[in-house]
C-alpha cells in the first residue's frame, strides 16, 4: 500500500515537473520554464501564467505598439492601415484602454470587460468603449478585427496617450512589456524638443527591441525644413531608436498624395520586421525580466536575514565589550560584601568586649595539716565575668545602633543584587529592543511585484512575526535561571549573615560565658596549674566571624566567587544562543542561496540559447 502511494507521488511529480523537449529555441525556453518552476521556487501563480503566456506568444503574432503622447495621431495611423474609420480621434484623449488590431476576414469587434465577460459586436461600437466621454461598462480591453493582410504576421496595439493622465500611461505601460517592436510616434514639431526626448527617456524600457520613430505631419514643412528636422531629430533619437521616419497621415488618406505621405515607408518596415528574431529577442529578454524579479526577491530576502545576523554579531560585541567592566564591578562587590561581613563582626566584637568586666570572687578550699582536719581556707580573687543576657540587652534592645548597621548593610546588599540584576536584564533588553525594531519592520512586509512569491513573503512575514519566539524566548529564559541564582545566593546569605547576627552574638556571649566559667572552675581547682580565661580582642572578633559564616561567604566570594560564575554562565550561554541563532538564520540563507544558484543556472543557459 504504502509503495504503491509511493509511486503514485512519484509518477505525479514526474509527471508534474518533468520535463524532455526538442533542441529547438521553442523547446529549450519551455524546458527553462519548467526548471524556473521548481516546487522550492514557489513561483506564484500570476508568475506561473507569465511563463505559460511567454511560451503560447511562440506561436502567436508578434505585438507592434504605437506610442506616443496624445494627440500625436495614433488613431489617424491606424484607420489608414485598417483601410477603415475605425479608432475614434479627437481634441481631447478618447482612448483610455488598449486597442489590439488582430486579422480576420471581415471586421468585427471583441471587448473584454473587467468582470472577465466579454461580447462580440459590430466595429461601429467601438467608440462607446474607447472614448472617455461615452463610458459604458468598464472594459479590459478591445480587440479590433479587420480583412488587413499585414494584421496575419502582427498585432497592432493601439494604446492610450502617454500624457494623458496617470492611470492610462500605467497602464499602456503594462500592456507594453508584451511588446516585441515599437512605432514610437511624434508630432514632427516636437522632433528632437526636450520635453519629447523626456518623455522618450521616461519610457526607455519599452524601446527595448525593434523600435522606429515616426514624425507626423510633416506636410507642415517645405522639403528644406524637413530636412533640416530630419537630421536634428537623427542626432537626437538615433541612441534610441533602429529607425526614424517621417510621414504624413494627412497626405496619406488621399490617393493622388499617398505617395508624397511617406507612408508606405512605415508599412515596408512593419512588413519587413523578422518575426523570428523579434520572438526570440523578446522572449529572452521576457524570461530574463522574470528571473530578475527572482532575484531581486531573493536579494530582499538575504538582505533581511543579512541584517537579523548582523543584529546577532553586533549583540556579541556588545556583550564582549560590556562584560569585561562588569565582571570588574563583581569582582570589586565580592570584597565590599566580605569587607561588610568583617566590618560589622568588628563592631559586634568590639560591643562584646566592653562588656567583660571583673568582679571580685571567692572560693573555700580545705587547709592542709594535721591539726587543721575539716578547716577551710577562704581565697579571694578578681575574675572575669560577662552578663550574656545584660549584654545582649544592652547591644539590640536598649540601644539600634547595630541594628540600624545591619538594616543598613543589608540594604545596600540589596541594592546591588538589583543592580546586578538589571544589569544582565540590560543585556536582554539590548537584543530585544533591536529584535522588535526588526520583527516591525519586516512582519507585514508586502511584495512590491505582483509576481513575487506569495509563499515565500507569506512563509518571511510567518518568520518575523515569531521573531520573539525564535530569537528572544531562550535568552529571556538564560536571563530567569541567573536570577533564580541570584536569589538562592542572596537568601543564604541574608539567612546565614544578615539575619543570623542577633543568634551570631548570643552564641558568641554565650561561647565566652562558658569559657570564662569553665576557666574559674579549673583555677579553683588548681590556681597553680590553671589561669583564670581573659577573651582578647581578636579571639572575640574570630568568634563572631565564626558564627557569622564569614569564612564560608569567603570562600564563596573570593576562592569560588559565586556570583563571577553564575554571570559568567549567563554570557558564555548567550554567546551559545548566539551562535545556534545565527545557525538557524544561515539554514534560512542556504535556502535563499540554493533558489540563487538555481535562477543563475537558469539565465546562464538563457544567455546560450541559439
């Protein structure tokens, strides 16, 4: 079962993208349309439709535009060449969609409306559809039909005025990108004037294959005048255009002048134009325009993942640069924070030792001698004493003084665990901030080409979009396991120092109490072999450090510096993180790359076509 599913998939792919045509021009650019439509390229179906519509012009007749600026005597043109009034002219500009000038034994007209409908009528309706004063149901566009011999090889493609307004200029525009050769026509008083070598310029894309200049009117002129024209307007128009010619429409609509018009000159270069090099210019240069739009989409996209991993690289500079100083600023807390343990077990110490005082005692001890049986001796003597309880007393309840000292250490402990905090949230919010400007900018990016992959922008928006799940979860999550650290480390000392320093001291008075007393009992029992226990100064100040877990937090700060090693975890796994981000944008490029590589195959061997 699951072999024959197998199978099926791989007939259907075969049979879908597979691909074995003839040598021919026409067979070596269907196999680099099939190769263009790889599953990995994504192409969108208006691409799709442009790559089928190339391969069907093929076998149509080529498209030859007349272009101009309005009022230059398109429609006059035309109507000679149809041997019929059949384009409306006017004063104003009457024609607002494409005209397309196709053979047929008699003459009839096709529109195509917006709504994909279309009707087949008599010629004499095309007015109600070319002129902007007539406006009837919105067409497309309209197709002429007309017992013309040269309308067998060509279409004619009659086209709004350029500067007529904007929306008829795009769309001529458009429509010309199909074109194979051109008739650019003037009026021959703007031959060679600035403003017509402008607007010439403006629309240089269209002039792209076979294109002729043709100067109307020129019946305006004496033969001195036109000659004089003529050569300005060669050394102006020649950089654009194969041929330049000037006509008469009015001359030509009259038999005994048809001569003088100039017109079969036009005619004679419309006839003579080679259909097959015509087609196979514009079809190359077609499939090398829509390979461009490829790779200007795939030069958007590497340009977007070139600057998310720029983002990352910076990121790690920045963290290079700013850990070095607070690793220092750690470094430098490790010693303030055993320097304060060690300043307030001096002062508990110091409390401590004003209170040991002496006071005078005695004690009984039998007289020696054989007369002096059941007889004591009474000695008296000074020893140290300490009130643990009077002590204690005096140090936190009748007097705050330590109290406030601690509260004080405590807070300015506090304190910098906050600022340590902040500042490795700093680091977080440094990629964050650049990673939400990045994910705003591009997660609605939009295609600026209607024959831009709708699944490859789909699938980018799709990745900015979770930019924050991608590129900021597991940064955000290295940043909660330090602070979790921070604040385990935090509360053992709060619990062991700052909390324990009332028990550290009653333990302390409490330890020197009993040393004292146990000292009195041996020198009462032996005052010669024992001495009464005086605490020193230090021996107390080593006592309350005891008790106040200096040593460990030494240990901690200084030998085994916790809080070094949980900032130092922290950038050694963002710098980790980084380096699995910018893996993860270059699986992203790779693809882009392989999509490069594919579309270079493609105009290389589109480049080798014969």
């Amino acid at each position: 079962m699951q072999i024959d599913i197998l199978n099926n998939f791989i007939h259907a792919y075969e049979k879908t993208f597979a691909f074995n045509f003839d040598a021919s021009f026409q067979g070596q650019i269907k196999t680099l349309c099939k190769k263009l439509n790889e599953p990995f390229m994504h192409l969108s179906q208006k691409f799709n439709k442009e790559l089928n519509e190339l391969v069907f012009s093929l076998e149509k007749n080529i498209n030859v535009a007349i272009i101009g600026q309005f009022s230059s005597g398109k429609s006059t043109l035309l109507n000679l060449i149809l041997q019929k009034e059949c384009l409306p002219t006017g004063i104003v500009p009457v024609t607002f969609k494409p005209t397309f000038l196709h053979y047929a034994k008699e003459y009839f007209l096709r529109i195509e409306f917006e709504d994909g409908s279309d009707i087949i009528t008599d010629i004499s309706e095309l007015e109600n559809y070319t002129d902007q004063r007539k406006r009837k149901k919105e067409a497309k566009s309209l197709h002429i039909f007309a017992p013309v011999t040269l309308l067998k090889k060509i279409t004619l493609i009659d086209t709004p005025g350029l500067n007529a307004n904007n929306t008829d200029t795009l769309t001529t525009f458009k429509e010309l990108q199909n074109t194979h050769a051109i008739v650019w026509l003037s009026l021959i008083d703007n031959a060679g004037k600035k403003s017509e070598e402008d607007a010439i310029k403006a629309n240089l894309p269209l002039l792209s294959g076979a294109s002729i200049c043709v100067l109307n009117q020129k019946d305006k002129l004496s033969p001195n005048e036109l000659e004089n024209i003529l050569q300005y307007a060669k050394s102006v128009f020649s950089k654009y255009f194969t041929k330049l010619i000037a006509i008469s429409c009015k001359e030509a609509k009259e038999k005994q002048s048809y001569e003088k018009s100039n017109f079969h000159s036009l005619l004679d270069f419309l006839q003579k134009l080679d259909e097959k090099i015509l087609k196979q210019n514009f079809t190359q240069r077609k499939m090398q325009h829509l390979c461009q739009i490829i790779e200007d989409e795939n030069t958007l996209f590497k340009n977007i993942f070139e600057k998310l991993e720029q983002e990352f690289q910076n990121y790690e500079n920045f963290l290079e640069t700013q850990s070095k100083q607070f690793l220092q600023q750690i470094v430098f807390l490790n010693h303030q924070i055993l320097e304060q343990l060690k300043s307030i077990s001096e002062k508990i110490s110091s409390e401590i030792f004003s209170f040991i005082k002496e006071k005078d005692a005695s004690f009984y001890k039998e007289a020696q001698g054989l007369f002096k049986k059941n007889l004591y001796i009474k000695y008296q003597y000074k020893t140290p004493y300490i009130s643990s309880d009077d002590a204690f007393l005096a140090m936190f309840y009748n007097s705050n003084t330590l109290t406030k000292e601690f509260k004080k250490i405590k807070n300015e402990l506090e304190l910098s665990f906050k600022e340590i905090k902040e500042k490795l949230e700093y680091f977080v919010q440094h990629l964050q901030k650049n990673i939400l400007l990045f994910k705003a900018e591009f997660s609605n990016i939009q295609k600026d080409n209607e024959l831009q992959s709708d699944v490859n922008f789909s699938e980018l928006r799709a990745f900015c979009n979770a930019s924050e799940e991608h590129f900021l979860k597991d940064f955000k999550e290295n940043l909660l396991q330090s602070f979790l650290q921070l604040d385990l480390f935090f509360e053992k000392l709060h619990l062991k120092a700052f909390s324990n320093y009332e028990n550290a001291t009653k333990l302390s008075l409490s330890f020197f109490s009993r040393k004292i007393n146990e000292s009195r009992d041996f020198y009462e029992l032996d005052s010669s072999q024992f001495s009464l226990f005086y605490p020193k100064k230090n021996e107390i100040y080593e006592r309350v450090l005891t008790e106040l877990n200096v040593y460990e937090f030494e240990s901690l700060l200084l030998d085994k510096p916790v809080l070094s090693k949980i900032v130092l975890e922290f950038l050694e796994k963002s710098n980790n993180l980084i380096g699995r981000k910018k893996q993860f944008i270059l699986t992203k490029k790779n693809e882009l790359k392989k999509r490069e590589q594919h579309i270079s195959s493609i105009t290389q061997a589109l480049k080798e076509i014969q």
